[in-house]
C-alpha cells in the first residue's frame, strides 16, 4: 500500500464526503462492539486471562532472543526451514526465491497483514506470479484494487449493494449474473477460487503465533480458505513478524480464549489451524517444502524502549472497533498497512514519524481502545508520547506549535490560567448562549468543520468550585 498519512488531512475531508463509509462503519460499529460484550459476559474469568496474556507477551519480549532461537531449533527438526529477514526487501526477495524454486506461477494466498507490510501482491505480480487472495475480503479488495480498510474485515468499508456491483463488473468473464443476495456473492467466489486451489504452485499464510515449544505456526480464521491454501500446494509460506511468538501450546491457548472474543465476539473462530513443518510419509496432504519468513522491519528496535508495549499486539481489532475517529473516517484515510489506535502507534514506529506524525493526533483520546485491548497495550499513552516527539521535532505546523507553546506557558501558571479560561468560557458563553452551539469559530475550524462545538455555560469548574467551596465554608 502506497502510504499516504502525510496527507491524512485530505483522506479524512474525502472519506467524509462518502455517504457509503459512513453506512458501513455504522454497521460495524453497531454490531462488533456488542457483540464482543456478549463474549465478554459469557467468560467470567475474561479479565483474568487479559492480565495472563498480558504477561505471556511481556515475559516472551523480554526473553525474546531465547525463544528466537528455540523456535528454529523446532522448526529445522520438524523439516522446516526459518528465514531471517531484517527489512520487506529481504522478505520480497526470500518469497521470489521460494516460489521459483517451486516453478511458480499462481500463488494463493491466506489474509496476512505482513504480506501487506511489505507490499507482496504488488512485488510478485511485476515478477510475473500471479497471486490470489482467497479470504472473501481480502478477495474483494483485490478485484476492485483497494488495501484493506480493517485489520480483520478487510471490505468492511464496503456496503452490500457496492460489492453486488464490483462482483458484476469483474464476473462476467466467468459468465456469471448479477447478484445481489449475501449467499449468492459468496457462492460466485467460491466457484471462482476453488480452481485456484488447486492450479496453485504455493500458497503463502500469515501466522497469528508461532510456537517455540513445537516450532509451529497458527492461523485463525472463519474461512476454510486458510486451510486449503496451505495444504494443497506444494510449497507452504509462511510470512510473520517476530513478535508472533509465544512460549508453548498452553500459553497460545490462554491467548486463543480472549482473541476470538475480542476480534468478533465469537467464543472461539470456527477455524484454528496448527502448521508443524513438511507433509510426512504417513501424512494424506500437506505441502513438500515448509518455510517461515520471519520479518524484524524496525520491531527489534522497540524492545526496551517505552513502545515495547505496541508488540503485545494479536491483531484482534477491537481498539478500531471502538474508536470514535476510526467510526468516521474508516481506514484507508490513515493512509498506512496498519490503521486505527493500533495503527497511529505502530505506523511511526515501522516507518518513521516524519511520514506519519499525523496519526497519533487522530484520537480523541476517550481511552475506549485502551479499555478494550485484550493485551492491556495503553494505546493512549504512546500517541501521546508520539505526539510529545513530533513537537520536539517541529514536525508538525508552526500555528500548531505556537498554540501548544501558548497553552502550556498559560498552563505552568495557575493564576493566568484562570484568568484566561474564565474570560473566554463568558466570552462564548454570551455569544453562544442564543443557539448552544458554534458552527464556526475562530482557529478552530478542524472541529466545526465536521461537527458542531457546544457553548460553554459561562463559568469554569474552577470557578464554580470555589464558589461552592466558599457557600460551603460559610
């Protein structure tokens, strides 16, 4: 995916204008956020298991070089091979190698976030191997030429009827009519893709663990896609971070029981595949060749560092689908792989704030995708510390700068705080007073530009809370 977050300003005018977003984020806001508290009910020990994952995680980063090397071991004894990659184009490259090695042509592919990290449809297609994305989202987005919006719901941003017309445009080479029922667009790719199957050379998995204990890899999914694209070619793929790891079976289980609740709502996903090395002489499927790309990309240079914590991470979505900015703007507006809370702190950390101090500021700061985080990652403290850097640096724009200097020179001084809080809250207190609201104002046209700001009653809490104290005393 191109990055665009230096022009988060003008994705987020555009997405606004988009009468369809705003449809289909308010469908998954309505419905993800719900069912994830219904899942939540169900599970009396729920928030002793995020305190466990939690600690899997912390211990696993801070042993992380051991596991590393545990992991191989157990890999290269099940007949895999690991592939250490530092950067996306060792990892491009590694892939290209793989897959003519296996005389490639068609790659399938299961959803992986890394694989979008690192740009692989793109970089495969101008080397002439055609890759094919078999989840149903990820499908979606292909054919009509688009990066996912959602970390699990790639199409979210798509309405039903925009789907129905994307699938009648790009099927009827295939003879196919035009559809408009879920069922139906669903059945029209299954016939598509099943094919592909089984022409596929390799098929390429992200992982959502991998395992040091057994050197296995995971995939979660409500697809049998994942399954068939790593079973029946010859050459299974497969593409994960570092921080995939977990110490043993036991511990991806604990981590498995809040995953699925917190991305869908679902006690479990209806798929949880373990990968452990090569098809073996009494095995009825399964690929020849097994390799895991392991990918660093800037995530080493997190360890012990205050953004440490952003490796906790599983990908679950529940911090975007609880998030008021994300709720309005969807996201492609962050213009980067990763959007969302989990997005504004991972992104500058991939790829450096000065292409993406934009997207720690798009919070409110409400602390909903902290308080939903199964992993407990205090999302609103590192946009903050980002935000405290990129004004360090000067990144952002002087009238920006100059208003926080002036803030925080009022703020050190009580006294003129004060002063200055309680002459504007009368200020716009008597001239809003007759409609309770601003459509515009002054130096704050990024707030009324898309809502708007209610009037102030007159009074501070300060001053309010003097006078009552005083009344008090009397």
């Amino acid at each position: 995916m191109e990055l665009t977050s230096p022009r988060f300003k003008a994705n987020v005018r555009d997405a606004l204008k988009k009468p369809n977003l705003k449809t289909a984020m308010g469908r998954l806001i309505s419905t993800m956020g719900p069912r994830r508290l219904a899942a939540r009910a169900g599970l009396p020990e729920f928030e002793r298991l995020c305190d466990q994952a939690r600690d899997i995680k912390n211990h696993t980063l801070a042993n992380l070089d051991f596991y590393l090397e545990a992991y191989e071991a157990k890999l290269r004894a099940s007949g895999g091979t690991l592939h250490w990659c530092r950067t996306p184009e060792e990892a491009r490259a590694t892939i290209l190698d793989l897959c003519r090695q296996a005389d490639a042509r068609t790659v399938t592919k299961g959803k992986s976030m890394i694989a979008e990290e690192i740009g692989l449809n793109e970089f495969l297609e101008a080397n002439g191997i055609e890759p094919v994305e078999t989840d149903l989202g990820e499908y979606i987005i292909q054919i009509a030429g688009e990066a996912p919006s959602h970390i699990i719901a790639p199409a979210v941003h798509k309405t039903k009827e925009e789907i129905a017309d994307l699938f009648f445009e790009k099927h009827q080479r295939y003879g196919l009519p035009k559809r408009s029922e879920p069922k139906d667009l669903v059945d029209d790719a299954r016939k598509i893709l099943r094919p592909r199957y089984i022409a596929a050379d390799v098929g390429i998995t992200g992982a959502n663990f991998l395992i040091a204990e057994t050197g296995s890899s995971v995939i979660v999914t409500n697809e049998g896609n994942g399954d068939l694209t790593q079973s029946l070619p010859k050459m299974h793929i497969v593409v994960a971070s570092l921080e995939k790891l977990v110490p043993t079976l036991e511990d991806v289980t604990t981590i498995l029981r809040v995953l699925a609740r917190s991305a869908t709502g679902q006690e479990f996903s209806t798929y949880t595949t373990f990968s452990t090395g090569p098809r073996r002489a009494d095995d009825l499927d399964g690929p020849a060749d097994y390799h895991v790309i392991l990918l660093d990309n800037g995530r080493s240079r997190l360890l012990g560092t205050e953004f440490q914590d952003m490796l906790r991470c599983i990908r679950c979505g529940a911090c975007m689908n609880n998030c008021p900015v994300y709720a309005a703007i969807g996201g492609h507006a962050y213009g980067s792989t990763y959007v969302g809370p989990m997005g504004a702190v991972l992104t500058p950390s991939l790829v450096g704030l000065a292409d993406s101090h934009h997207l720690p500021n798009a919070s409110s700061f409400c602390g909903r995708c902290e308080e939903v985080c199964p992993m407990r990652i205090p999302l609103p403290k590192l946009m903050r510390a980002y935000r405290e850097q990129s004004f360090a640096a000067k990144l952002g724009p002087a009238p920006e700068r100059w208003a926080l200097a002036a803030w925080a020179f009022a703020a050190k001084r009580p006294r003129l705080y004060r002063l200055v809080s309680e002459a504007a809250a009368r200020l716009l207190g008597n001239h809003g007073a007759r409609r309770g609201a601003f459509r515009r104002l002054p130096l704050a046209g990024g707030w009324t530009g898309g809502r708007d700001l209610p009037a102030p009653e007159g009074r501070t809490f300060h001053s309010l809370w003097r006078e009552r104290r005083r009344a008090g005393a009397a």
